[in-house]
C-alpha cells in the first residue's frame, strides 16, 4: 500500500513541476516580448501606426442661409359684396371649389332693375327724337336755338340715366371677382341683400401663387450688409437666390420660392424686418394662415472653410475641437470656432487653414500625440482598416 502512494504521490508532483515550468517560459516570453517593443531594439516588434480616415480642408464656395420663422398669405384676397338691394334668387357656386374670374355665384331678383331699364330705354329713344326733330328746325328759326339745346341736353340725360339702370341690372348677376378658391356661403337663397349695407356674400382667395412672409432681426440684416461691403461676402444674384419652405409638420416644401422684397422699416416694438417670397402652389397645399419656417440664401462666401460635422466635437462648454495630422503624422487637438452649418458640414470661421488635414474616422483608436497613418476618407466605402489576422494555434 505504501508504494502505491508513493508511486501516484510522484506523478502528481512532476505534473506540478512541468505546470509551473510552462508558466514560467510565457511569463519570460511576455517579457521579452514587451521589453522589444519599448525598448525598440533592432529586430524587435514595433507595433504600425493607427490608420484613421482623413479630409484635407480647401477654401470653397459656400451659400449662407438664414432660417426664418413666416406664415403664408394669399396674394390676392376679394370680397364678394352686394352692389344693389334684392332678394337673393340662386346660388350658382359649390362651396370650397375653385372659381374664375367672372364666373356667376349668385343671382339677385332682377325684376325691379328689369322695369328700371325699360323705362330708361324709352326715355331715352323719347328724347333722342325729339332732339333730332329739333335739328332741321333750329335752321330754318322754326324753333329756337334754346328749345333744341335744351332737347340735346333732355337726351343726354336720358342716356346717362339709361347707362345707370343697365349698370344696376347687371349687378343683379353677381360674379367672382378674381379667378381662386371660394369660401363658404354666407347668403342663402331668399336673404335680402342691400346695396348701402354691403353685404358680403362670399369670399373668394388666390392660392396659386401665395405669399410666405418672413421676419428677419434688423441686427442681422445690418450684420449681413456690413460683411457683403467688407467684401467678406458676395451678394447672392437677385432672382437666382433659392428660398426653401420648411412646413409645420417638418417637411421640405417641393417648389422653391423666390424673395420678392424686403420691408423699408423696422417694426418699433420687435425690431424686425419683414421679407416676402413667392411660392408656386399648384395643389395647393399651402393654406393662409399656416406657419412655415423659410430658408433664405442671403449671400455666398466664395473661400469658405469646412469641415464635415462627424469630425467636431463639441464639449459642454460649447467649444469645438477637431483632430488634425501634422506634418509628423502625430495628432494634436485643434480648438476652432464654427459657423453656420451647411448640409452635413460646419463652416470654420477661425482655428483651421487650407492644407490641413482632419481626423473624421476612427477617433476613439488614438490619443493626442499619437503618431498615426492618414488616409483619404471615402463617404462612399468603408474607412475602417482590415481586421488583425487570428492568431496562430486558435
């Protein structure tokens, strides 16, 4: 029995033994290993520089844009009103649908304005003979000079009077003044209408084209003006200068609009200037009173500076930092100051310069000081470097 404990005791501790002499070989081979690298001894392993995805800044044309807060107006609004008393006979329109201009709406009883005319047209045929009788006769001194004049006189009046009743029994046809869409009816068949009271009995509302009035802080506006005199920026080509629509659910409008003037005067209690733009609205999605928010292009920085937004970070106190690649392929952080952003890219008013090259990708591998490999960022394709290759024996 002894020699068997014996025997299993002694096998137990040569595999112990050959454990530890196995653990201790790695640990001498780790050692070794790291004692290369920081050392970089010839022939030892020197891990490669990161690969990060750069963009290499150059000066271009920028568009500046403001947003501003409008709400859209119709071009042309009309009142539909009576022009003469009656009892209204028939409504001719549906409400809500879209009518042109002269088309019928309603129909005043005629009748009155009817026996008007007729009696104004026989009058005035009365008075015309007689003023033609009187012609050949004021010739021969068979009548007086005064007689003739005064029958010339009798029928012009007359005609005038003929004129007056024609005009009112046409307004017993009541038509739409300008070509749009009509509201809600608010007359009916049977309602007395009066002349002296103006009674509206419609509203009619252009819809294609509409308005989209903005309003722009006096500040900026003297701002922008100051920098386009510095010749800091060119002046965006009038009639070519884009506005776009951003409706309320948050939806680009699809037509552009262009800016039709700017106000001559400052709202006193606000401080700001209203600017119109005109809008296509064939469909006529835009309504009057519906807020929207405009995108003006005001002016064009021809050596703009820019960055891509992925690029900056900002921190809680609001200052932006980019990466930048020196020249010894090390990188340093780079304190700038951003501008208004365009698309998916920051204009860099100060802290970047043309040439300089910025980390946009793979800014979580290095720290500041690094020395890193740069390559051309791809928007298109995968900046990302290849995986390690698996390591032997796994």
């Amino acid at each position: 029995m002894s020699a068997l404990w014996s025997d299993a005791t002694c096998r137990v501790g040569g595999k112990r033994r050959r454990v530890a002499a196995l653990q201790i070989a790695v640990a001498i081979a780790l050692t070794a290993l790291f004692t290369g690298c920081s050392r970089n001894q010839p022939g030892g392993f020197n891990m490669p520089p990161t690969e990060v995805s750069v963009v290499t800044i150059a000066p271009e044309s920028v568009a500046l844009t403001t947003e501003l807060p409008g709400r859209i107006d119709p071009v042309r609004v009309a009142q539909v009103r009576a022009r003469v008393d009656g009892i209204v006979l028939h409504r001719e329109f549906r409400e809500g649908a879209d009518v042109t201009n002269g088309e019928v709406l309603y129909e005043i009883d005629p009748a009155p304005y009817k026996a008007a005319l007729d009696s104004a047209n026989a009058s005035l045929t009365q008075a015309q003979l007689l003023a033609e009788r009187y012609q050949p006769l004021v010739g021969i001194h068979a009548v007086s000079k005064q007689d003739y004049d005064n029958a010339v006189s009798a029928a012009a009046q007359a005609k005038a009077a003929q004129e007056i009743a024609a005009v009112n029994f046409g307004y017993c046809t009541v038509t739409a003044p300008i070509s749009g869409k009509i509201g809600a009816a608010l007359v009916t068949e049977g309602a007395l209408v009066s002349q002296s009271a103006a009674t509206e009995m419609a509203l009619v509302t252009q819809l294609d084209p509409i308005y989209c009035d903005f309003t722009e802080s006096s500040t900026e506006l003297l701002r922008l003006r100051r920098e386009l005199d510095n010749g800091a920026l060119e002046s965006a080509a009038s009639g070519e200068a884009k506005v776009t629509l951003l409706l309320d659910d948050g939806t680009t409008y699809p037509q552009p609009g262009k800016l039709l003037f700017s106000d001559i005067t400052v709202d006193p209690t606000s401080g700001m200037v209203t600017l119109r733009a005109e809008f296509p609205n064939p469909d006529h999605l835009l309504l009057p009173g519906m807020f929207a928010r405009g995108v003006l292009e005001q002016a064009v920085d021809a050596k703009a500076i820019t960055v891509l937004q992925r690029g900056v970070s900002v921190g809680a106190n609001g200052i932006a930092t980019v990466m930048v690649v020196g020249a010894d392929g090390k990188v340093e952080a780079r304190v700038i100051k951003l501008g208004k952003a365009v698309g998916d890219k920051w204009v860099v008013t100060d802290g970047l310069k043309a040439g300089e090259q910025v980390v946009v990708e793979g800014l979580q591998k290095f720290q500041p000081g690094m020395v890193v490999k740069p390559v051309p960022f791809n928007p298109a394709g995968d900046n990302s470097p290849p995986p390690a290759a698996p390591a032997m024996g796994s």
